[in-house]
C-alpha cells in the first residue's frame, strides 16, 4: 500500500491484517512500514480475532506492505441439517446482527423479505435461497457503486460490485430475521476475468449457532475466502479509514495457495457443503 | 372543503374541477365559495383540459364546495390490438412523459424494468403486466406512506395508497420506454371497505397514439374513474396547494352514477377492453 | 405496556430496564409479567450495563410492568477543561462510535461538518457547538418524522422529535471526528407542554477518556435523565423489538425525582458543567 | 459527437441546437450527419423556442456535428427594480416551475428554505442572495456526482459539479415561492482551469414576469451563456437521450465571441445588471 501524506501527520486506521481465530491460524506473518519513526499498534478485538492497524504517520511519502501464510480450517456440514436459531435463544451478541446498519438497512424491507423468502421452510436453504436471489438478480459491474451505496440502492438499481452484493444479502436476511454480518476478507479462486486478485465482501449467517459462510457475488471460492475482518457491514471493516489529507494508489494484492508436501493441506474448492469458520465466540 | 386561513390571507391553487375534454363532458357545474370578496379565478390548460381554481382567500375560515355533473365517452379497443408507439415516432409532448420525475425515479430502474418487462412482447399487454405486477406486489394500506414517498420507497417497501401504486407503475413504464403519465381523479366503485369515496391516483400509458387507462392500486372501477388533472406526477396535480399558513379538514366527496330516462347511459362495470378517455391533443 | 399477541407466540426483546453501572446504582427494581408461565430472562451487556430483557409470549393480551428506583452520581467537570482524544489515543471500543450507522450517516457529512465545526477550537465546546446548532436548527415536532428517517433527512427537512436531534448530532460529531453514541433514556424534567414524561433520546461523546452527556432536543433536563440502553443509534436500543404480529398501545410511563430526608440527594436542575455517567469501561 | 451504435439501430433525441427565441438569434448553423440514410428531423418547442433532433441510427459510427453563430439580446434591468411576481399573478405557465422535479425535491426544502432566505426582502436580491448561498457552501469538484445525484443530495454532501449547484439553486427558490427552472447550455468565459469549453447548466428565476439568469456554480461568464433547451431540471434537457446499446466519447465543445466589424456586437463581460433572455412567451 502507498500512501502521501500532505500535511503534517495523518492517523490510519487499516483492517488488512489476516484475523486470528480458532479456524484461521496465522502461521507466519511480516508487517513492513517505511517510515521509521512511525507510532503505530496492532491492536486485538478478543471477540472476533481480527486485528488492526493503527499508525500516525508523518508527511510524505507512506510504504506498508504485509505478507502472511495462514491456513484455514473449515467447518463443514450437510445443508439439510443445518437449522436456524430461535429468536429466544439467540446468543446476545448475535442479536446485533438482526439490527439495520448503515449500508443494511433491514427495517425497510420487512415486506419484501417476507413476500419473497416468507414461506420457504427455515433452515440453511433459506439462507441460500436469499444468497442466490442476491447472485441472479443483481449484475456485476465494476465501478458501478459509489462509497454511499446502501442495500435499498442496489435493490433498486440491480447493479453492484461485491460488496454491494453483500450488504443486499444482509439487509435481506436479517428482515427475514436471519442474524447476518459482513466479513472483508480476500478472493481467492475469483474469476481472473474480473481482474487481479483484490479485497472482497462476504457474508456471514448465524445457523446451528455457528456463523455460515456465502458468497453472494458468486465471484470467489468460498473455501478460498480468507477472513480480515468481521462487522455489521462496510462500515466497520473499512481496509483504510483515514483521518488527515493522503493521496493513494490502488493497493498491489497477491493471494496463492500452497500445498505442502506430505499433500495434507487441501486447495480450496468447490463444495456443495455447508462452510464454517467462526462459532459465537471465535 | 373546509379551511382556516390563520393570516392576514392566503393563496391556494386547486384541482378538484372536474376536467373537460373531447371525452369528458362537463354538463353541469357549481362552485360555491363563503368568502364574498375573494379574489379568485377558474384557468383552463389548452391541451389537457384541465382546470384549476386559484383563490386569494382572507383570514378566517374558507368554505369552498364544487358540485359537477359529467358525462364520459370512453373510446375502447381490443388489447390485443393496442400497439406500443417507436420512440421515433412519439409525439414531442408525449416524449415528456418519459422522463424520470419528482415521484417516478424511473432513471433508476431500467436494469430491474428489463429484467421484469424488458422480455414481454410489445404492446397493451406489457403495460397490463407492469400494471398487474405492481398490484400484486405493493400492498394496499392507509396512511402508510408520507408527501415524500417516491417510486422507489415503494419498491422497496412494498406498501403505500393509490397514489404510490400510480407512482411505481408509472416509473416502471417510463423505464421500460412506455410513456406514463399521472391522472388525479375520483374513484368510482371503490371498495366500501376502503372508506367513504376519496380522490383517486391512476395511470395512463401512451399505446397505438391514445393515452390508456390503467388502475394498479385496483381499488376502482376504471370505467367509472373521473379525471380532474394531468401531469407528470403527484407534483403536477396535487388537489390543493397552499401558499400561507391554514388548517384544514379532510374534504367531503361524495360519487354518485346516474342512468338516464331513456336508458343510454352506462353505468361504469369492469370490462377487459382497453379504455381511453385521452388522445395527445384532447 | 400492554399487548395483544395475535398468532400463537411473539418474541420481544425490550430495553426498558434502568442500565446498572457505576454511576446508575438502581436501588430496588420490581418486574412484573402477566403471564404466569412466559418464558422470559434478563441479560446484562457486560459492557455497557444495559440490561435486556427477552420474552416469548403466547397468543392474548400481555401486560408487563417494571418499576425502579434509581440513583445517579454524575461526574461533573469543568467544559474549558475538558479536551478531545487524539485518533491514535481513542481506545478501540470507542472507535466504533466514529463509524456511520444506519441513522447517522456521517460518511455524508464530512464537507458540511468541516465547513461549520472544523475551524473551531477542539475540546467540549466544539461539542457543545454541534449540539447548539442542531438545537437551533431543527424544529421539534410531535409526530413528524417515521421510523426510517435519519440524520441526513433530519438535515434536509429540519424538524424532527428528540431521536431526530440526536441522530442528527451524533452524525456531525462523527463527521468531526468526535466518536459519539445514543442514549435511550426518560425524560425527566421535560417541559409538560410536550406531554406527560416519555422515552427520550439523547447523546454522549467521548472526550477526555469519558463519555458526556449532550441533550440536542432540550426537551429535558440533563441532570434527570436516566440510561435505559446505549448504542450506535436508535437501532441497536428500541425500547421494543417485536418479532411476532402484535398490536399495542402507547405505553405509560411515570418519573419522579426523590430527595431523601437527610437532604443528601440532589435534585436534576440545570447547570452549566460537562456531564458524564460513563468510562469507556462503565 | 461520435456514437457506435452496436445493435441494428439505436434512437436518439438531441437537445443540442441553439434555442431559437426572441432574445436569442440563430445568424447560421449547420447539422451534418455521417450516415446518409439515418431518419432524422428538427422539432421546434413552440413554448420555449428549443429544437430537438431525433434521430434513427443504424448500427456503426455515428457522427453527428453542429455549428451555429448566434446573436443575444440581453434584456438588463436594475436588480434594485426586479420584483417577485405574487402567487395569484403567476401566469399558469410559470405555476408549473414551482412544483419539485426530480431533481429538485424543494417539497422537502421549506423549512430549510424559509429559515434561511424566508425574512430576507422579497425581489431579485432574495434569489441572488440564494443563488450566493449555493455559490459559497457548496464545493465544485469534477466528477463528484452521478447521474442520480439531486438537490437534497448536494445539500447534504456539499460538493457537486454545474448541474448540482444549479438543482439546489432551483430547489431552494422553489421552497421559497420563486419559480426556477433549469436551463442547459454553454460556458462561455469559464475559467480555462476548469478544462475546455463544456456543456453547462444554469438557473432562470421568475421576477418581475420575466425570467432572470442566475449561474450558481460561478463557472461562466453569464452574459456568454446560450441557451440551449430549458425544463424543470436535468432530467428534461438532457444533452443526449439514448434508447438502444450505444457506446459514446466525450463531445467535442468549441465557443467563440466574435465582434462584428462595426463593433456593434458587444462582448461577454461581468455585469452587476440583471440580465434575462427570457419573457414567459418567448
């Protein structure tokens, strides 16, 4: 990542570091700053093992870069077996995840999410059948969203990048009161077509109190999707908030798979199961 | 209509004349208002027939009462046989009606109008099938929606009153390259259910160079639909507009069909021809 | 409260319990639930304090009534002295409230904050400043807004009630890069003109390593108001979230100030120190 | 302009031409079209004097290109004697530029409107004291908004490109009682830091029943704009209206001042007199 700092100093504040959880293990990693007399913290969140970022820098120019070889263990599961949880049992940490957020803004689509996904029997299917509503009617177009877009705006326009697909598969599940979060992670196994390997948007669904993966996008791997980190939307997860006057350049991301030589590592692929790799509390 | 006019004096604009058109006849009419030295004025706009009533009320309470008694010739046609009209070809006035306006943001959806519509074979039936999918998709109920409910908030929500179910079908026309206008009207066998008679919202669409009526909300009976203004929208059309602080209550409307001696008249009843009451220049 | 549950069981989740932290001791609590075999439970947020309480309730009318008396010891400081945290400075939990939510869309209003808040000294005053000009530019209205406007409509239309105000202040304060929270609470001390004592909303922004209190509305009195729950906004702390098809009516709700006969309490009056009731940790 | 038309035929509707009115001569012009057989014709706006070319292309490069040497006669008044027109005395023509659009949402803006503008002395000085208000709290940035970008949007984000400023211009004064419409043309005297000649947009306000010239973005020279078509926002005079896939570059904008011999031709120049090209009729 390169950076210019104009004025004085600028605070950054990145989630681009690979979370740290019982099914991710980060089994190395290097961190390298530019600058360096720059303060900066790597900072924990207990509940959902992603870190950030936190750096005050100085005029000029910035250079991050971050490399990390993480091997990711998923939880997989027959879909037919997979239920949903009881609004009564519901852990209270998860019962934020039925509640609109900004770019999800579940409380206006009570009606549709009802009309639509209503009468389907509760289960993972459900889930499913939301993510694939999501995929088959909205289209996939570079650059075609803003910083502001919201689910509502995708709803109506059908046009989105990935996290645009996201947000809309959210807003959708929790109005069917399906706990659903946002998951920034990378695109592994992402159509080469739609360009290098880049940051992509998730979704996460609470099912059998677990947290489900989906790829509402149909863009990446599921399997191959390595988590950054986790929130109610965009607006937690943000790569880069920034606070100060900085010009950018796109970021240089490179994901490769590795299989080692006893073969007991497994390349990501397609699977028709069901994928996990967070509990409640993990 | 009942008001109270709290300053010196207020101006209001009025649609509640009954229009007069080549269809629409005007047999006879009354209009009564308390205020002896009221400024006031009745203007006809040249191409739609319509008619508004500007007054210069003073402080203090305004009564305003406007009886009419019409006669509607509609022309009909067989569905089957009402085309659409080439873009080329459109009237430079109809054009108009194919623009995004305040309440029909159909700029918006012209992916989800093509994906809905944009396969359907042309002609009346393509507006009957947006007509139809607005109908069975908004449901009908009071008071759900505010001023500001546009097109797109009723996408999204699912729920509005005539005037919103007007609004969606209207966008979705203009989106699909059928141009929609709004009609202000008062709705003829309505479902008691729904209340007392009230004014009305409806639809025209621009097919085989007449404008056709359409009535999503379904709660009328177009042949006994009366129109009292045209326009692009609500904004066009609003049935009293207020410059000046008032009070108001909610005016009486009373419908009643007659049926003469000699038995021509026809008492409105739902039919599956095409009904029109409007050509581009009447 | 009173409620009819429809079907054969609803699931409500209420924030109407006094939260229990280190500045709000509630002295004796007494809930009552009609009824006699409902499954309900309270939980606290470890957090925050705030206790929820969840219920599933079977078809019929379900009355429930809790009763508390509370005590509040504020922290009351001097406004000069009370300065902002640098970014870098801002605990990790306390960011969180820097983010746009689903009804403060900060992420909009970075230009217009700058342009009215940024030349302004940093401390509690810039907040101060951001509370007094929502206060001054909006108006409060009973019944004027709906449950999906937000800050930005706030912004726009100028009226609003008391959530309003404060969706509207905390956006600009995260705008300004002030993290910022809401407080559902009661309104003691409210002008009786605005009716008998309700639910109200009203803000906190963090400065100097605590939370202080800000009532944009002015409707109450700080000194008097009591935390129900604390959030982002008013999505994550509705007194009622109702998962079900219930009616209901308005719920009835009663404040008194007590002062004990050792004078040793102080009654809520106005007073010109920054308030808080909240740590990051409490 | 150059087009690729990549079905069998594409349609377009133009507003190019030079607006032939009373204030504004069309001396010579010049329309060539590189496709020989394309069906295509010149409509005239009696109203407003705006010719549009529609146009029936056939698939591959279109090349459409115009000249035309036009003479404006500025009607300049003494801001001090432009007065507003009372409500009772608008022609019903001009009623309709009162009514919010879709781009203008002035329904949403009164109370904003009516603080900020409401006790200011009504004439010419209360819409150049709006038209000031746009100018200095907005922020011209290239490519800061899109096509659905309106008022309301700009209000709140502060940033906009010419037909941004000339929206929220028109809204506000529609809020305010002031009729406004929006009108496109082109930037003569623009500062060349801005890039080459452009398409424009700009404001005309009704006073003293004329309408009067106001450049909110403070782009131009407002003496060099020429009038092109006029509506009630962007969404009536768009540049190009397309219907069918068409891939497009950026046009090619030329503008010149000439001086005639005699030097009789006066030159764009800054003026503190109003300016209008405009009378309701013409």
């Amino acid at each position: 990542m390169d950076y210019t700092v104009l004025d004085q100093s600028a605070d950054f504040f990145f989630y681009f570091h690979a979370a740290h959880t019982a099914h991710q293990q980060v089994v190395a990693e290097h961190l390298e700053i530019n600058q360096p007399d720059t303060q900066w913290r790597v900072e924990s969140s207990p509940q959902r093992g992603q870190r950030g970022l936190r750096l005050h820098a100085s005029q000029g120019p910035l250079h991050v870069s971050y490399t990390a070889t993480i091997e990711i263990q998923h939880h997989m599961a027959n879909p037919a077996l997979v239920s949903e949880v009881s609004v009564f049992d519901l852990p209270l940490e998860v019962l934020h995840y039925m509640y609109p957020s900004r770019y999800c803004q579940s409380d206006r689509l009570a009606n549709f999410a009802n009309a639509m996904f209503g009468h389907l029997p509760m289960g993972y299917m459900r889930a499913q059948a939301i993510c694939d509503w999501v995929h088959h009617h909205v289209e996939f177009r570079s650059n075609s969203s803003i910083g502001t877009t919201a689910a509502v705006d995708t709803l109506v326009e059908r046009v989105g990048v990935c996290r645009d697909f996201a947000h809309l598969m959210i807003a959708l599940c929790r109005a069917s009161n399906l706990p659903a979060r946002f998951v920034s992670g990378t695109d592994y196994g992402a159509d080469p077509a739609l360009g290098p390997p880049d940051f992509h948007a998730y979704v996460e669904v609470y099912l059998s109190h677990r947290w489900y993966l989906f790829d509402p996008s149909g863009t990446a791997t599921p399997m191959g999707l390595m988590r950054l980190a986790t929130g109610r939307d965009a607006a937690d997860v943000a790569f880069a908030t920034i606070f100060g006057r900085v010009t950018s350049v796109q970021p240089h991301i490179q994901v490769t798979a590795h299989q080692d030589a006893a073969n007991s590592w497994v390349l990501p692929t397609y699977t028709a199961m069901a994928l996990s790799t967070s509990t409640t509390d993990s």
